[in-house]
C-alpha cells in the first residue's frame, strides 16, 4: 500500500494542477499533526482516501473543528490490512497546547496495550513527537518521548512516523532512521512510505 504522510508544514506541491507519478496510487492519508484541518480537508478531497490522524501540540483547534477521517490518538485502526496505532501531542514544556508529561504519555501507552495485544501487533505507528533520541531537538520542546523508545523495543513497528521535528530547521539532518527492526521517518511537510517494501521515498 502507498502511504502519504504529512505533518508541520503545507506542502503546497501535493495541491498543485499536476500530481507527480508517484503520488497517483496514494490509498491512505496520515497526519502527524500541526496542520490546518482546512489543508487536510483539501488533501482529502484531492486524493479520496481515508485519513487518520493525531494532533500536534498546536492543534487545539481540532476540538471545535476536526479534518475528516480519525483521529487515532490511543487508538488501533486498521486500514488495508495494516494496523495503524496512534499517539498525539508534544512533550510539556510550558502546558500550552496538546502536550504531555512523560508520565503521563507513559499511561496512554500503556492503556493502548490490550489493543494491541488484541490485534496481535502494530505495523505503524504515528506520533506528533519524535522518540527520545531519534530526529528530536535539543530544547525541550522538540525533545522527544523516552516512552516512545520502549515502545519501540517491545512493539517493534515496520514503521514508527512522526512530525514536530522541522527539517528546515536542520536542513542536514536525516528523515529516515533504523531503530532494530523499525524505519523511523519524519513525515516533516510530506513523506511517501510503499509499505509492502518497506522503503520510503520524499515526495
């Protein structure tokens, strides 16, 4: 299946008059959040398939008006066969926003393991923050979830997506990591995962 994941900033390319080739055979949208529920709309429109979603940590407005599709914060959804769990927010730095403590990301991981025990695992997983150590910043607001590390070692996801961590601020640093048996990829603007091949390609 080909995924198109888009997080922080619009990409206005995926809304021009001439979609590139390999954007033609999207079958799902997903979000990473901090973008305008207007632009995810749109997105929608253009590419008529499903959207899921988490919030990022300036997505208060999705309270009052979400984008379609689903929002998978704590929640397994399968879509093509593939089981797609999500996590929104960022860490709390100063409790504006969607934002957590590490604790407190700590329960909903865990209050979301009997679901993932029923579906016998997670393929991907879509976050807003990064995990600790992996694309995350130095300050703490771009600092990233040492919960989401554990969660790696013991799901063990094909994919692990994430937004907040904005590539035009390290222009250098690299959009893909390998954490064990997980791609670890900044969806940053837009990302195109193949998922049956496990590779990944910028759109």
């Amino acid at each position: 299946m080909t995924v198109l994941a888009v997080g922080d900033e619009v990409d206005e390319r995926l809304l021009g008059d001439s979609l590139p080739e390999r954007l033609r055979g999207v079958r799902l949208l997903l979000s990473c959040g901090d973008l305008p529920a207007e632009y995810l709309e749109a997105l929608v429109d253009r590419f008529q398939v499903p959207l899921l979603y988490v919030r990022g940590n300036h997505d208060r407005r999705y309270g009052e008006a979400p984008p379609p599709g689903d929002n998978i914060h704590g929640r397994i959804i399968t879509v093509g066969g593939l089981r797609i769990l999500g996590f929104e927010g960022s860490i709390w730095y100063n409790g504006e926003g969607v934002q957590y403590t590490e604790r407190q990301m700590w329960w909903r991981v865990a209050a979301a393991r009997p679901a993932v025990w029923r579906t016998g695992g997670v393929d991907i997983v879509v976050t807003h923050a990064p995990p600790y150590g992996v694309h995350d910043g130095q300050d703490r607001a771009h600092t990233g979830f040492r919960t989401f590390r554990g969660l790696l070692e013991a799901l063990r996801p094909r994919y692990f997506v994430h937004g907040h961590s904005h590539l035009s601020y390290r222009p250098m640093a690299d959009r893909i990591a390998t954490i064990g048996e997980t791609q670890v990829v900044n969806a940053f603007r837009s990302v195109v995962l193949t998922v049956e091949a496990a590779s990944a390609t910028h759109a």
